[in-house]
C-alpha cells in the first residue's frame, strides 16, 4: 500500500511536466490505468487475506497478480518513462518536481511531512513580490488586497480547483487537509488528463454539459478512506452567459 505515495507523485507531478513538453504522450494514461489496477489488486489481496473461506490458492493467485502488476509498472518506469523523462525534462524541471514532491508522503522512508506553512509561505514570497504593484480586488460588496483574498480562499473548508473555459486547470487552493493532492505541475494542465482513466469520461460529460448550456451544476458523493466526500461541478458564466470554466469543489462531509 506504501507504493501508492509513488504512484501519486508520479501522476501529479511527473506526468504535468512530460504533458507540457508533448500533449500527446498517451502512454502516461495507460500507466496511470496501471497505477490504479494495481491499487485494485491490493484491495482484492487484502480482502482475500481477510476472508476466512479463502482457500491457500485463491491467496497465490491474488499476490500474484499483484506482483505480476507492480512488477509490471516498475519495469515501464525504468525502461520506457524515466528514460523518455530524462531526456525531455531540463534540469530545473527536476529541481521544481523535487520541491514539489517535498509536500506528499515518500514510499518505504519514514519522515515528517512539511509543515502547510512551508506551502503557505510560497504562496506569501509570490505576494511580497508583487506588493509593491498595488494590485486590489474591487467590487461592490467590498475590497480585498491580493494577501487578504489568498487567506481566505485558503481557509475554506473544501478542495477548489477552477478549470478555464479551454478546459486547462488555471488555479487550486491550499486547505488545511487538503482531500486530494493538487501540486504547481498541474496548472495550465487539460482537466482530462488530471483523473483516472476510468473516471475521466465522467468528468469531460459534465464539462461539455455546462459548455452547452444543459447543466449548471453537478453533484455526487464517494467513499475515500472510510470518508464520505461531496464532490460539486458549478459551470461559471460571464455577464451575458458565456462559459467561462468550472469550479471544482470538494468537501469532506463525514
């Protein structure tokens, strides 16, 4: 189970970057394909491990399998994607998916996690940065300098992510505990690459949906780790009606 830290990574981070350098890079979809038949196969050897009525068979060919799999992705690792990887990624690259990689968990290695302030405190050098430009967020109902917004959208309870009307990530926010990973490597990244293969379908109906005025919203719940998240789609639209992206939004309602 440890492995899936691994997994994660490479799917948030590493696959961005290849994605930036060749959109058409399909063979990360089917890793990722492989990364979640493999997480499906830990569960079914679990759950063969725990059922009293499983014969001595029916546990060698549930490992098996398993082995057979991460053998499987670990051997595409080193001989097709790191490769293509080193190759295509220039070294700040590397250096960029490593700061980024210090905010998820590490296979096999026991350390303490980043603290949410070391995330919190890139976020404050981007806004000491451009301080000086004076930039406000002006409305009727009230101004926000860029500091203040930041904290606030910070201190909601819930995972947004926004995807512009061209179907690209442009922003995510950074909640206390945060329900899915989210890294930099994803911004400017298609919505359809950023989920699993077998859920991706789902999500390119509902975008389509807003696009072509047939929905506003869309809304359903799943089990995440004996937690029950709420997962909200709102379409965005301008003034006059125009779509102008979707803001994803999830919440853990346990």
């Amino acid at each position: 189970q440890d492995m899936n830290h691994h997994y994660i990574k490479k799917e948030n981070i590493l696959f961005p970057y290849l994605e930036k350098r060749e959109e058409k890079f399909h063979g990360l979809s089917i890793m990722w394909a492989l990364h979640d038949l493999v997480r499906q196969q830990i569960k079914d050897v679990l759950k063969t491990l725990r059922d009293e009525g499983s014969a001595e068979r029916d546990v060698h060919v549930a490992i098996g399998e398993l082995f057979f799999s991460m053998l499987g992705v670990k051997k595409k690792e080193d001989l097709i994607l790191f490769p293509v990887a080193t190759e295509v990624l220039s070294p700040q690259d590397w250096q960029e998916m490593y700061e980024q990689s210090l905010e998820y968990d590490l296979s096999f290695i026991e350390r303490e996690r980043p603290s949410l302030g070391e995330g919190e405190d890139q976020d404050v050098e981007v806004f000491q940065k451009y301080k000086g430009e004076g930039y406000q967020f002006i409305t009727q109902t009230g101004t926000l300098d860029f500091e203040q917004l930041l904290l606030i959208l910070n201190a909601l309870p819930v995972d947004l992510t926004f995807v512009d009307e061209h179907d690209r990530v442009r922003f995510f926010t950074r909640p206390k505990d945060r329900i899915f990973p989210r890294s930099p490597a994803i911004i400017g990244r298609e919505v359809k690459n950023c989920h699993p293969p077998d859920s991706v379908h789902k999500v390119n109906e509902i975008v389509e949906s807003f696009r072509s005025n047939r929905r506003d919203q869309a809304t359903f719940w799943i089990q995440l780790k004996g937690r029950m998240i709420l997962i909200q789609y709102f379409a965005l639209r301008d003034a006059k009606g125009h779509y102008r992206g979707t803001l994803e939004v999830s919440q853990d309602i346990t």
